[in-house]
DNA sequence: CATATATTCAATTAATATCGATAGTAATAG
DNA sequence: CTATTACTATCGATATTAATTGAATATATG
C-alpha cells in the first residue's frame, strides 16, 4: 500500500491495474474473455491451469476491475469490464511490446519463417473490400468461440479442420482470416495452409476483439 | 518465464513491461522522467527514495525497455523511450484506472473538495484559444522542468511563488495552467489558489508530456 | 589520487504463484 | 424439501520472486 499524498495514492491504485497485467497466464486469460464470456473450467481447460489456479487469477483480475463474473446456473461466466478501455490498454501495451522487446519480433519471425509474407489487412481496408464484394471472410477460431461473435458474414473453419476443408473449398475469391487477436497465431497458420494450396490469403491485423472494441458491426 | 508456446513466450515478455508498470513509485518516476532527462539522484530527490533503490527500480525500467540512460560526465540521465508509445500506454493504463477504480475518482474528490469546479480544458480548445490570443498559459511545475520544455508562450511560476505572484499579477485574461500530467495535482492548486483571488483560471486536461506525445508545438 | 555519482551485492522482509484439500452455492433428482 | 451433483472460491502450505536498505564496488571528472 502506499503513504502520504493523493498522488501516491492513485498511482498505487494503476499500479494494482498494471499488476494484474504482469502474469502471462492472466494475459491469456484476457485473450480468451475478450472472445466473450468464459465458465472458470472452461478457462482452465484452454489454458492449462488447475482450476484453483485459474480461479486466483480470475479474481486477481476481478480486484483489479478489469473482469467480472455473473452467474449462471452453476457456473460463474467472467467476461470483461469495460470491454473498449481494457482492450485498448491491452494494444498499447502490445504496442510498446512490440516496439521495445525486440524478442517479440524474433519470436514471432522464427515461429513464421517469414512473418512479412503473412501481410496483414488493417480494419479499414477489409470493410471497404467486404463491402465490394472481393473477399471471403474466415474465421478460424473454434466454433464455440465464433458462435458467442464474430465479424459479420464470416464463415468459420477452426484451424484444425481446415486441412479437410481445403479439398472443397472453391476460391475465386482472396481471403482473409482472423483469429482472437494480434497474438494468435491461428490466423498465422491459416494463411500459410491457405498459400500453400494456392489461395491468395492475408491475415486480418487483429482481432474479434479489436474489431468489436472499435465499434464496428459484429453478429452474435 | 515460460514454457511451450511462442504465444506463451510472448505474453511473458508483455507481462515483464506491465510488471514493470506496477509499482506506484516507477509510475512516479514515469511521470518525472515524461517531462524531461533526469538523473538518478535528481529522481531519488523529488521520489524521496533511497539513490539505492532508485537505481533499481531504474533498471527495472530499463529491462523493460520503458526508459533509456545516457551518460552526461558522471551522471546518467533517464528518459523515457519511445515517448509516444510509453505515454500512450500510461494514458491508457489511467483511463482503465479512472473508470474501474472509483477509489481514484473518491480521491480526486475529497482532496480537492470540488474535482468539477476545476474544469479541465482539453489540448483542442487550448489550441484555438492560444490563437485567439485570449488566454493566459500558466506552467506551474519547477522551474528546472519548465527549462526541459514548456508548452509554446506558457509563462512560469512554479506553485509555491504564486502566492507571491498573485500581488502584482494583472488578470484581463483568463487563466489556463498545465503542469505534469493528469495525476500531478500542482494545475490543480494553482487553479484554486487563482480562483481564490477572482482570477477565472482553468486547468489543461493532461499537462506537458502529453502535449508533447500528441504532436503539438513545444519549446525548449 | 580524491571526489562525485551510479550500480551492484548481501541480506532482510514482503508479496505472489501454485497446489491439494476443503468449504460454499446453485441446479436438479428423488 | 432434501440430498446429490457440479462448479467455483477459499484456505494452508510451500516455492518463487520482488522491494528495500546499507555497504561495497565501479566509473567518470579534475
């Protein structure tokens, strides 16, 4: 806790918020409540914690305000607060990561052996393209997160079921995929399934997240 | 650290900059470094820390590649890196504080009995005021942190002269004060005092450092 | 070399993460 | 309505990590 004056007192209380940031796995748990609400076990399922563990950090976000739960039945689904704030915190962190831990680059180009092929369309290219009509939109997130929102006319392929959908998949069109956000590499590895078969496919930059925080239209 | 993933690996590396974000005192040294280089003493000063500890939390900051030495004779000087970004993200880290934590807000409040009455003017309207010729600009920081840089034709008193001031100060213009940043309460008492002696005085919502961030004109 | 300044070290204290077990709490089966 | 089941939260214990201080070490100046 802190001291003496107000000041002190206030950046005690960001220094909580930012606390809560500091934990990768409270990270992940972010992601993942950012696709929509999420059960405890659900959350310890795709993350790979025990449930008391994800449970503490749940509640570690809870004191920090940045999630909360409600109930239902006999589960409690977290989801986050004030979704456009916390998101925008969580991009400029993403930011100021990106551009000062030069490991993140070099993670991210050793994974994809060559991350400038897999370019990225920024939101406002993909709306103008949506509305001409030259893009498919592809969602490959598992289904249960796409059926709780997704970009409007998006078609959903989990990633681990594109190879088998690839046989069928007629493309007269360009695609563009997207994923839980800038940090997920579902979308990575589609486009490069997606090249690999020929089909001319970008990344969305991004994700369902971002997009539904900067106001625009989402289905669900 | 971490484990498997390259996305695990990632969010470890944005959790060290938030973590790095979540001490109320390299906040503190944050907003002091925001306004200009500083060294370690200097910041061990004005914080009221130990040099040793500062030091540290220093080099907590610098890992996180948020701040940057360099060496001036035998001093080290600290500025922030990235200025935008780093700004960018304390802006965003105090808009979730602000709105989640209501503590911050109870504070505000009770230390200045009426947070409302002290308007604060936004970057735009200043803008179109100092145009317009009908405004006062008022920095009230330490003299030595107006020399690092000032917003363009702001005089200077720093707040405990204005007392002083206050006699000879002829007041045909309305008053607008800046100082650190949002959480630095100088603007804040300077508005007071100003209004006290029937001077109509506003504060600027923000203060140098994200004046500076935005783009807008600085001197020194 | 003496001085001023900054960093590192060793040691203490405090906070956090994690696990296994236990104790709520709400739906539902009887 | 009660007992059972299915989740979630909390507690106690341990291991890890962080903050702080005072002393020692390093680095530049003159």
């Amino acid at each position: 806790m802190s001291s003496n004056g107000p000041k002190q007192r206030i950046f005690s209380h960001l220094a909580e918020v930012a606390a809560a940031l500091a934990h990768s796995h409270r990270l992940e748990i972010l992601e993942l409540i950012a696709q929509g609400e999420r059960c405890v076990e659900d959350l310890a399922v795709r993350t790979g914690l025990s449930v008391a563990n994800t449970s503490r950090h749940l509640q570690v976000l809870r004191r920090a305000r940045l999630a909360e739960p409600r109930r239902a039945g006999k589960r409690m689904l977290y989801s986050l607060i004030c979704e456009t704030e916390v998101i925008a915190l969580l991009a400029a962190l993403s930011r100021v990561g990106e551009r000062n831990v030069a490991e993140i680059e070099r993670i991210m180009k050793t994974y994809f052996h060559s991350r400038d092929a897999l370019e990225a369309v920024p939101r406002g290219v993909l709306l103008e393209r949506l509305h001409a009509g030259t893009v498919t939109l592809l969602d490959v997130r598992p289904a249960d997160e796409f059926a709780l929102g997704r970009l409007p006319g998006a078609i959903n392929i989990p990633l681990d079921q594109l190879d088998a959908a690839l046989g069928g998949l007629t493309t007269d069109h360009t695609v563009v995929a997207y994923c839980r956000g800038p940090y997920c590499l579902l979308s990575f590895e589609a486009v490069a399934k997606l090249r690999l078969h020929g089909v001319e496919a970008y990344r969305l930059e991004d994700g369902y997240p971002e997009w539904k925080a900067a106001g625009l239209p989402v289905e669900g």
